[in-house]
C-alpha cells in the first residue's frame, strides 16, 4: 500500500472530489482525518471507509477559523499521533453571487477570501510544522482553471484560485528544505455535485460543454484522487511546486 502508516488531513471531504480522495487514500493505507463543514456529508465519508476496514475521523471545521483549524490538528495528533498529508480541497463556487469586480460586493469577496485562501494559508500555518515534526510530507492545494484562464463574472473565485496557484509555489521553495513537498492540482470538468446542479438548469447543454472537452466527457473525481494519491505517496519525494491540470485537454485547446 503506498500511504502505509501515513496521516492524512483532507478538507472538504465530505463529497465530490473531497470524498474520492479520502476513500483512494485510506484503501492505500493511511489513516484519514475527514474534515468539512457538512456534518451529515463527512460522516457519510467516515461511514465509508470505516466499512471497507480502514481507519478515518471526522471533525467538523470551518477552515476560515483560526480556533477551529488549530482544533483540528489538535484532534489529529491526540487520535494518530502524527500528520503526513495535508490535502486542502475545502472551497466555494457561487455563480450568480459571485460577479466582476465592478458588480461584486465586499461582502462576497470577503467570503471568498475567507474559505478558498484564508483555509489554505490557516491550514497550511498550523499544519506544516506537525508535517516537519512527523518527518516530512505533503501539502496539496486545489486551485481551478479559472486560476489559470479568462472566466467572467466569477472574479472572487478566479482571484483565490489564481493565489492558491502562487501561494504554492512560494510554500514549495520555503519548505522543501525541510522535506515538506507541496504541490497544486487543477481539476476542470469533472463530474461532481457540483456539475449536478449546474444540469438542473434549463439552459444546460451537456453536448455543448462535452464537445468544448478534447477528451469529450466528464472527468472522474477518481482521476482526481489518483493525481493526488501520487502526490502524497513517497514516490512523488522529488516534486515540488509543481502545477498538474486534470481537465481532459479544455485548458490546453483553448
């Protein structure tokens, strides 16, 4: 198994991406600390992988707490004793909310700020010293293509996910000495709740957006949790700062 005896925090476990890579993670041997803001969704993830016979926690958090983020790793050391994995996947995507710079409010860039930067500067803060204490890891940030390409009236979202992307870079130069590798994944089109709700409305044309898609179809979010599940694994011990799209082609054709 290629996590043996690692800890792993993910955040934002509870469903889509979240939840496929802590079920990849805990089938290959770590023990897996589940983390979201959705009670009923974490423990749904927990309840999974606990059936399989592994091992897994979940603590309800909001990563944009200072106090609730502490409480976490805290959680973490008591129950395992260590932390290797530091996977930070929490974040928000609010079309129609969301606008141009503009039309935005405060109020919703603010909110952004808070759940999709903030979580990974809070969690990676309080995290990286208990990786440097455990003798070394992995830190993983989810950025977006929208970090990397032109998306309207999204101008929240695409300014953390473009940071996130920075911020990686910067934390992989800083820590690498230390035997800490962090790195940056960028799904795009990938088949999750998420896309889910953009079908329920009426204006959705699921040709339309498949044939905008090289590979033409959806990703999986288990194409997303085998990107990470190397990233975390100690045959990734060279890679660091790197940035991997898993988008079937989209960003790459435009």
């Amino acid at each position: 198994m290629r996590l043996k005896d690692k800890v792993a925090v993910i955040t934002g476990a509870g469903a889509g991406m979240g939840r496929a890579v802590a079920l990849r993670f805990s089938k290959e041997g770590a023990k897996v600390v589940v983390v979201d803001i959705n009670e009923k969704n974490g423990k749904d993830t927990v309840v999974s992988i606990t059936k399989a016979g592994n091992d897994a926690i979940f603590i309800k958090a909001d990563v944009s707490k200072t106090k609730e983020v502490k409480n976490m790793f805290k959680v973490t050391i008591e129950k395992y004793g260590a932390l290797h994995i530091l996977y930070n996947n929490a974040g928000i995507f609010l079309r129609g909310i969301d606008n141009c710079v503009t039309e935005v409010s405060e109020e919703t860039w603010d909110r952004f700020m808070d759940v999709n930067l903030k979580s990974v500067f809070l969690c990676s803060k309080y995290g990286i010293p208990k990786i440097i204490k455990s003798g070394g890891g992995s830190v993983i940030n989810v950025s977006s293509s929208a970090g990397i390409i032109a998306s309207k009236n999204v101008d929240s979202y695409t300014a953390t996910k473009g940071a996130i992307i920075s911020l990686t870079r910067s934390m992989a130069a800083e820590y690498a000495p230390q035997k800490v590798c962090v790195n940056c994944i960028i799904p795009c089109g990938i088949d999750t709740p998420m896309l889910d709700e953009s079908r329920k409305k009426p204006d959705w044309d699921e040709k339309k957006h498949l044939s905008k898609i090289p590979a033409r179809r959806f990703g999986k979010p288990e194409e997303v949790a085998n990107m990470a599940l190397f990233l975390a694994s100690d045959e990734a011990s060279y890679v660091v700062g790197a940035v991997f799209v898993i988008d079937g082609g989209i960003t790459s054709s435009l």
